[in-house]
C-alpha cells in the first residue's frame, strides 16, 4: 500500500483540513442533547419566503433530467440586476465552488494569490487546491490593512489578491476611499482584485463601495456574492460572481459542467424577486444585533463594530468559553479556527436562540469572573 503515500501531491503533506462548525447532529449525538443552537456559521435563521419553498417544489419535477449547466433563467435575471452582460456572470456552486474554479482557471504552477488576514479559511484551502502559493498580510491594527502593506506583498508572481468585504471574520467594511486606491494600484500592477461581499446585503454604511462600482469604473475585478446568507440557501450551493468576460470564458472552460442543481437554480431565482424579505431580513437581524450587542454590554463583554450578521467576542479565555458553551447545547465558532486567537464569533440568531446563547454565556461567564 505504500505506493498510495507516493501518488499523494507533495505539497498537500503540510495542509490542515478546514475547520468547519460543528454540525448540530454532531453534538446532539455527543452529548444526548435535544435542543442545541447553531450560531457558527453566518446563515440567516428565518423562514424562507413561500415563493422560494414554491420554486422548490417546482423544481423537483424532472429530477431524472440533468440541470441546465448555463443556469440560464437566473443568470439573465442576475445580469438584469446588475446591469451587465449575461457573458459577465458565474453562477457556480456556492463562493466556494466559484473560487476553485476560478484560481484553477488563472494559476499555474508558482503563482501566488495574496490575502489580507483573518479572513475567510475557505481562500487559503481554494489557493492550495490550484497549487497557489497562498501569501498573507497582516492586518496591522488588529483590524485593518494598510494599502500599501498588500500591494507591496505582490511579486511578478501574484496573480490576485482577494478580499472579503465586509470582512469575515473582522465584521468590518473597508473604506470606499481604501478600497478604490487599492482597485486602481492593482489594476496598474495587472493583478486581479477579486471582493467576496458574502454579507453585501447587511451593510448598511455609506462608506461602503460595492464592488460592482468598481467593475462598472475599471472593468478588471471580479466580485463573488452568495445565496448561502441573507437568501436563505445555504444548503443549496449556489454562488455567484460578476466578472470580465475573459475571466468568465475561462473559467466555463474547467467548471464542473452541471455545479448547480436545478433545485439551486429555481430557489435562487425566486429568492432574488424576494426584495423586500431581504430587506426585512435586514432589518430583523440589524435589530436582534443591537439587542444582543446591549445584552453583552450589560453582562460586561465587549464586541467591536460590525456590519454583518455576527459578532466578535473577545475574551482571554475564548477556547474554554467554547468548550462549555457547547455543554449548554450553543455552537459559536472559535476564533482560533479562523486566524483570531482569543476571540469567539457568533451568528446573530433568531430571538429565541439569541436568549438561550445570552443565558448560557452568561451562566459560563460565571467560571472566569
Ligand atoms: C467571507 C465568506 N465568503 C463566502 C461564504 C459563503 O460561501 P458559500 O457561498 O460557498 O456558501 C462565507 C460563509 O461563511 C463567508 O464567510
């Protein structure tokens, strides 16, 4: 069996496995708990809209037929929402499904992608699929980057730099001043600047630049958005990204033909009319974070700016904090899975689950005063 080790690729033997929330299954057969709350993994909590339940329905008809691989229907109605070509839109299998593809279809051997960080686990584990050498730059504060500390990590080799904005796990937005000075100096530097604005739709900040401006005033950058957050789809894969035709043809040259299911597409498409449950969702979340934030402040823990559906904790004992929380049945995610020693993120949840995390982290806090 030996021989198996040597067909392995060489560079995979220092590669840890991602870190995933713990799937409420998992712990309820763990620990023969009932009732357990996730509030690890950023989804919206709320019912769908009927509309979307509908579509679903609908589109388990024909299950026997293959889906359509152009994902057509959605991909004009994406295009119509955004004001571009149809040529100009991936629909691909989550963020995480399109950014596979996508470093496949721009890296060759050598090549570099940069990334601010903390960030977002699934670009490094993207990068290392492709054989990208996977460059990170601190932030310097803490919570920010400074512009010239990222293009100054770019060599010859770099093909992208990408960016979560609003960042995860941070919560923070970067500036549109920042974010245009650092669009135009990689652009001068022909590296391609790719935004992931999975939590686009919570920001309301108008410092905010959504990438889409960018791609209207210089063309060559490529935003990834997702139905997985405030859609309400995340377990049905579907992603997608708004980028210059060169990229697109390139990319529909390696993509796994038939990535997205019918279901994806029909419930995406129906999600994407929902305009004003999304901004209902809006809304509530907005509200239940402010709630939360108080209830925190009042129980004397701190959390920092944030314009997403989570929060960030900090507290030294944050490992231990998330080993009991999950004995209360609360799944929060610890920060050291995502590069943030000392710190717990948290899902902003439906009110109810919002009470029961409040309650148990308060009974927990008890241990560390
Ligand atoms: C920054 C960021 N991008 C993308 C995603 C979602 O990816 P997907 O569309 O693959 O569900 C997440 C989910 O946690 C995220 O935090």
């Amino acid at each position: 069996m030996a021989w198996l080790r040597n067909i392995i690729r060489n560079d995979l033997s220092g590669v840890e496995k991602y870190r995933y929330g713990k799937p409420v299954s998992e712990l309820q057969r763990e620990l023969g708990l009932e009732k357990v709350v996730r509030l690890s993994s950023n989804e919206n909590p709320w019912p769908l809209p009927d509309s979307v339940k509908k579509a679903i329905q609908a589109s388990l008809e024909n299950v026997n037929r293959y889906p359509d691989p152009q994902s057509n229907r959605l991909r004009r109605l994406l295009a119509q929402k955004w004001g571009v070509s149809t040529g100009e839109v991936i629909i691909g299998a989550g963020t995480e499904g399109i950014l596979h593809s996508l470093f496949h279809s721009i890296i060759e051997p050598g090549d570099e992608i940069v990334c601010p960080v903390p960030s977002y686990p699934l670009y490094r584990s993207a990068a290392i699929a492709s054989a990208a050498r996977f460059v990170e730059v601190p932030a310097c504060d803490g919570e920010s980057w400074d512009i010239g500390d990222i293009t100054g990590s770019c060599t010859a080799k770099t093909k992208a730099v990408i960016i979560s904005n609003p960042c995860n796990p941070l919560g923070r937005i970067m500036e549109r001043d920042r974010m245009i000075a650092l669009a135009n100096e990689l652009d001068s530097r022909q590296v391609l600047l790719i935004v992931d604005e999975a939590y686009a739709e919570y920001v309301d900040d108008s410092n905010y630049l959504a990438g889409i401006d960018l791609f209207r005033n210089i063309g060559r950058i490529v935003i990834t958005r997702t139905f997985s957050k405030i859609y309400g789809l995340a377990a049905l894969r579907v992603g997608y990204a708004i980028a210059p035709k060169t990229i697109v043809d390139a990319y529909d040259k390696l993509h796994p033909v038939f990535e997205v299911s019918r279901v994806g597409q029909y419930a995406a498409h129906a999600a994407l009319l929902e305009t004003e449950y999304i901004k209902d969702i809006r809304l509530k979340t907005v509200a239940e974070r402010t709630r939360v934030q108080k209830a925190l402040s009042e129980m004397g823990v701190a959390t920092g700016l944030t314009r997403t559906n989570f929060l960030l904790i900090k507290h030294p004992k944050s490992g231990e904090i998330y080993e009991r929380l999950l004995k209360e049945g609360v799944i929060v995610r610890r920060g050291s899975d995502l590069g943030l020693d000392g710190f717990l993120r948290v899902t902003v949840g439906l009110p109810e689950e919002n009470e029961v995390f409040l309650s148990s982290l308060k009974k927990v806090l008890v241990h560390f005063a």
